[in-house]
C-alpha cells in the first residue's frame, strides 16, 4: 500500500470520528435540553394547583361552531380555584372548584357536579409524562409583564399537547395553548394582569344547589356502577387501550327525571384524558313492552307510568319535497351533553352494540380510538 493511499484512509478515519463525536455530542445536548425542559413543564403544571394568584384571563376556544372568546377573572391558591366570566356567552357564570367538587353559578342557575379535580384539570403523573411526550424550549417571551420561557410538549405517538409560557420566577404557566391530534389549537389562555400577593379563594360554605342540581358525577368501582346500571343495560368492559395510557378509575353519571345512568371509564397518558362512555340509546329501558310505557325495575318490580306526550297542534299540509333535515333524521343515542363532548374532541367514535351505546372520546390518534371502540365487549 503506497503512502498517499494510507494517508487517504487516515484521514477518512479521522473525518468520521469527528463526525461521530460531533453526533454524539449534538444528541447528548439535545437530550438535556429535552430534560430540562420536561422538567420545567412539569413544575409547571404543579405550580398552576399549588401557587396563590389572582389575574384577567382572555381565552379563545376553538368549537364546532366557531370560535369564542371568554373573559375572566381567575383566582387561585390553597387547592381550590375560583372563576367568574367577565363577558362573552358566559358572562355572570361563576365555577368554583374546591376538592373533588365543582360548582357553576350562572345561566339556568346553580349547578352542582361532584367530580374528581382531574376532570377539570387532569392529575399529572410524572412518570407517564416523561414515557409518554417530548418537550423543549423554544424562546423568550414577555407576558402579562413578566418574563416567561415558551416550551412545546408533544405526545411521543401522536400530535396532541400544549405549549406553555412559563414564569420564570415561579414557573407559573402564563399562556396555555391546547393543541388536539390534528394538531389544530383547541384553545388559548392567556394572563392579562396577575397578582401573586392576593390571598387564595375563601372557603366559606359551598353554593346551595339541591333543587337545581343536574348531574352528579362520582367516583365508584366498576361492579358499584355496574349495579346501578342493570335496569337500563349490561355494563361492558374495554378490552383494548392505546399504548401509554393507564386507567384513572370508573364513573357513574346520574341524570334527573328517571334518565338511564352512563358508566364512565377513565384513562390517562399521564396528562391528556381518554374516556369511555357507555349508557343505553335514548328510548325504551330494557324490559320496557311496547305500547305501555311501562318496564321492571330491580327485583321485577314495575317502574312507574310515564306520562303520555303532548299531542301536536294540526297543522297545514307542506307542499313539496320536506327540507333535507326532515328527511335526513338520525335518532339521539346519547343525550346532548356528550354529544357536546363528542364534538369537542372532533367528534370521537360511537358504537352501539348489545343495546349499548359506547363513546370514545380523548386525545389519542383516531385509529386507536376506534380500535378501544371495538374492543369494548
């Protein structure tokens, strides 16, 4: 071998050790980099349930029909958070959150819904949070006067997350931008003024809202709401999750005027919820007879008579063809609110089978939403 040939090799080999040095060293950079900044997130979403604030908030909501824009004032400190909307649709509305409860003063009138904080808010769980997103910084940023540190989290099999402005004092997220599997922004809120000398919220005692309750909301095992649920439909059981999600427990939903219950099972990825709604198609109870509006409760024993419907008032033949929605009218499976729901996860997946309805709602890719939706048996 002459010495310009060993000279050739000698300094190819040199080229792709510098190269591999330079890879390493650029993969082991922006590996920290992604530690320190999932560690910055996480302190984040801690520090948004345990420091004391009180600010004006502007958040823009993305919905299925249109976007709305909702000011308020938000009050936070000691577990508990206070929400009072200043103008938009929802002005006058009051929420407290105080534990496992929710109330909402405004609209139609108090309501109260008895619901674990992560409905709310989901618990973090630091452990799936680090398995389960890739997170980094991206910039500077000034905020409500104060200066914040932008940093993405994105799930690691999928296009969901948020990205967060974070106090760098406190590590207090400042701006909040929710971002769906399509990677489209569901909402944006954003900190006006804040203030983090005010005192947290007052425990005082809790609104009074027996006679205008409409939904309860409480956390049983599955055999409990199994049991509750027999007089309407069989409960069934997932058979299938997505990978990274684990189970957060079983629900029962209770509805006013008699309405069948719904069972609720609730999973986490660590911070994005996935949900399995099951109840009985609006209509007939099972064992319900025809013609008799009658069916047997527990035990056999008859439920009451429901009462008849109101008789239409006559009115005028319509000439022609009946508008496309009179001809096009698929009937309710479930009742307005989770279809709501359905929607604001860009629609979800819906089987009924077995005179079950099942719903599938969350932030996971819709393949493996239908394949949870199949798997329910």
């Amino acid at each position: 071998m002459s010495g310009a040939w060993r000279r050739a090799c000698f300094l190819a080999g040199v080229f792709v050790t510098a190269a591999c040095v330079v890879s390493a060293g650029l993969y082991l950079y922006r590996s920290a980099q992604q530690r320190r900044a999932m560690e910055l997130v996480l302190r984040a979403l801690q520090a948004r349930q345990s420091v004391t604030s009180v600010g004006l908030t502007v958040t823009r909501a993305y919905t299925p029909d249109g976007p709305v824009v909702l000011r308020g004032r938000v009050r936070r400190g000691e577990g508990r958070v206070a929400i009072e909307y200043l103008d938009g649709p929802a002005r006058g509305t009051r929420i407290l959150r105080r534990g496992d409860s929710v109330w909402r003063r405004g609209g139609r009138g108090p309501v109260h819904i008895q619901i674990g904080e992560h409905v709310a808010s989901p618990e973090v769980e630091p452990k799936l949070v680090r398995s389960n997103y890739s997170a980094w910084a991206v910039g500077k940023q000034t905020i409500a006067g104060r200066p914040t540190t932008q940093v993405v989290l994105r799930q690691r099999k999928g296009r969901a997350g948020m990205d967060l402005w974070i106090d760098d004092a406190n590590y207090f997220p400042l701006r909040t931008v929710a971002v769906d599997q399509h990677g489209r922004t569901v909402s944006d809120t954003v900190y006006e003024k804040i203030d983090y000398s005010a005192p947290p919220p007052p425990v005082g005692p809790p609104p009074q809202d027996k006679a205008a309750a409409s939904l309860r909301v409480v956390a049983v095992s599955f055999e409990e709401a199994a049991k509750q649920c027999a007089p309407y439909f069989s409960a069934l059981k997932p058979t299938y999750l997505p990978p990274g999600f684990s189970g957060s427990g079983w629900h029962l939903h209770r509805f006013p005027s008699g309405r069948s219950p719904a069972m609720e099972a609730r999973y986490t990825d660590g911070l994005a919820p996935l949900s399995v709604i099951q109840m009985r198609a609006e209509g007939r109870r099972v064992g319900d007879r025809p013609g008799t509006g009658r069916g047997r409760g527990r035990g056999g024993a008859p439920l009451p008579p429901r009462p008849a419907p109101p008789r239409p008032r006559a009115r005028a033949p319509r000439q022609g063809p009946p508008p496309p929605a009179q001809r096009e009218a698929p009937p309710r499976l479930l009742p307005r609110r989770f279809e709501r729901t359905s929607q604001a996860f860009g629609g979800g997946v819906i089987r009924q089978r077995s005179g079950v309805v099942v719903m599938v709602v969350g932030q996971a890719p819709p393949e493996e939403l239908r394949k949870v939706a199949d798997g329910v048996r």
